[in-house]
C-alpha cells in the first residue's frame, strides 16, 4: 500500500478520444465544405459519432492508503444515516475525509492523482471508500467497463472536521439500475451545462472540469466504455455550518467564519464573494 496520496496535476489518458460530431470534425478539416466527406466516413459508426477506442481499465485491486474506523485490509465498511460521522471519524493531520461511493452491479474503478486505486468488484453492488486529501486541486477519475454496456453511480461526500456534519460534494448516474445509455448521459451534460462550479453550499469543495468519454458502442445505444473525470477543488478551512443550513450561500452567510484567518497557499483556489456563488 502507497505511505499517502499523492496530489499531482491531471492530464487526459493517452490514447482516450471523445466521441465528436460531424459538425465539430468538419470545422476541424476545413469547414461546411468537409461536412459531406466527413459524414460518408462516420457512415459505418452511427449518425454523426464515430467509435474510439479507450485503454484498459486499472488493476482488479485497490491501491490506497484507506482512512477512518471503518477501513481495514484495503476495505470500508459504508457508514450508516445516523447523526455525525457515522463512525467514519475524522483527520487529524490538516487533510480532510471524504467518502467516494461507487454502485453497480458491475466492476468500477475511481482514480485519484494517477496514483490512488480504488476498485468496486462485482461481488458487492455498492462499495464505500473514505480517503484523506490535502487541499488544493485532487484529479479524480472513474471508469466503467462491460462489453454489454456500462452501469456506474458515483457520490463524492466531504466530511466537515469541525461540523462532524457529511456534505453532498458530487454525483454521477448513468444506468445504475440498468445499462447506461447515450440519451442518460445527454441528460447529464444538459443538467451540468453552464454550471461551472458544482458543491454543497455549506462544504469546502467546490467540483470543476467535468468531462467524460465513452467508448465503443456495439448497439450504437449503450457505450461498453466510460471514463468521467473532474477536479476537486478543496479550501483550506473548515466548514462551519452543517449540511443543509438554509444561511450557506447567503449574502454575508460566507462559508468561512469572519473571524478565522484568511492563510490560503498560492495553489488554493479561492472562495467566491458572498452571493456570487454560481
């Protein structure tokens, strides 16, 4: 097992391609004019996508150094709804604790910086991983893979150090129950769209670079491959308020207790003015 995790910049995986429009290959080959040439050659593929190949999935096994009275042997235990932590506990290095939660009845893998694995076998529907992470940018990456058609669900929960109270940082559906499909995911982009940065009002880490690329699709309906990639960005302080606090987000309600010290380090992102918030 790794000694910590690691924060490192993010990057696109070599080799994974996202699906593009006719449109969008035929302003990149010259215009309108490419549009018919183009349009013969993705004939084969499907109206207006064209079939890419992603690589290999991670190792079967999870990698990580695992946080909290719920882990052992590369193992967590999912807390329960009671009031508080749910047993989970929390840091006392400066990090913060997060629950990542992975559901479907297939095998799933979430990726952090590169280096933290994080596998959900088949053998259990829902599996819960709690980690520790510095603040600053954290690149998470989930992938799904099936030859009959991916099913993956992901929440990402910030535990507040203080509140002892667990925020709703990020989720993702596609399938889950079910096989995913196209027509899931176009309604995922059209809930993101224009919403640049997605977080709980009341926690410490605001969600940016939402992506996703999806592979090969036998049917023409349901992708056999999903990589989503996004970027925790997380603040330095604590949260103060507990999840659900009607008061977070308001105008002069900030995030930060007015008499806590502004140290943020240079690579932290920094909170927006009260009522800015997107």
């Amino acid at each position: 097992m790794r000694n910590e995790v690691v924060p490192q910049a993010g990057r696109v995986r070599p080799g994974a391609v996202r699906w593009v429009t006719v449109g969008r290959v035929a302003a990149w080959l010259g215009g309108p004019a490419a549009v018919c040439a183009v349009a013969a050659a993705l004939a084969c593929a499907g109206p207006g996508r064209t079939q890419v190949a992603i690589g290999p999935p991670p190792p079967r096994e999870t990698h990580a150094v695992l946080a909290g009275a719920l882990c052992q042997d590369n193992h967590c235990t999912c807390r329960g709804n009671e009031p508080g932590d749910g047993g989970v506990g929390v840091p006392d290095t400066g990090r913060k604790r997060y629950e990542i939660r992975m559901t479907s009845p297939q095998e799933l893998w979430m990726t952090v910086n590169r280096s933290t694995v994080l596998y959900k076998s088949p053998e259990r529907v829902e599996d819960c991983f709690y980690v520790d992470l510095p603040s600053g940018a954290q690149e998470l990456e989930l992938r799904a893979s099936n030859p009959d058609g991916v099913s993956a669900a992901l929440q990402i929960h910030e535990l507040g150090t203080k509140t002892r109270s667990w925020y709703d940082t990020f989720a993702f559906r596609c399938g889950v129950p079910g096989v995913c499909a196209f027509d899931e995911l176009e309604a995922q982009k059209a809930e993101y769209a224009g919403k640049h940065n997605l977080f709980d009002r009341c926690g410490t880490t605001k969600v940016k670079g939402l992506s996703w690329d999806h592979g090969k699709a036998p049917d023409q309906l349901h992708p056999s491959e999903l990589v989503v990639r996004l970027t925790l960005d997380i603040y330095k302080f604590a949260a103060w308020k507990r999840h659900g606090d009607d008061t977070c987000g308001m105008p002069g309600q900030g995030r930060r207790p007015a008499n806590e010290p502004v140290n943020e380090p240079v690579n932290e992102p920094v909170p927006p003015p009260p009522g800015e918030e997107p």
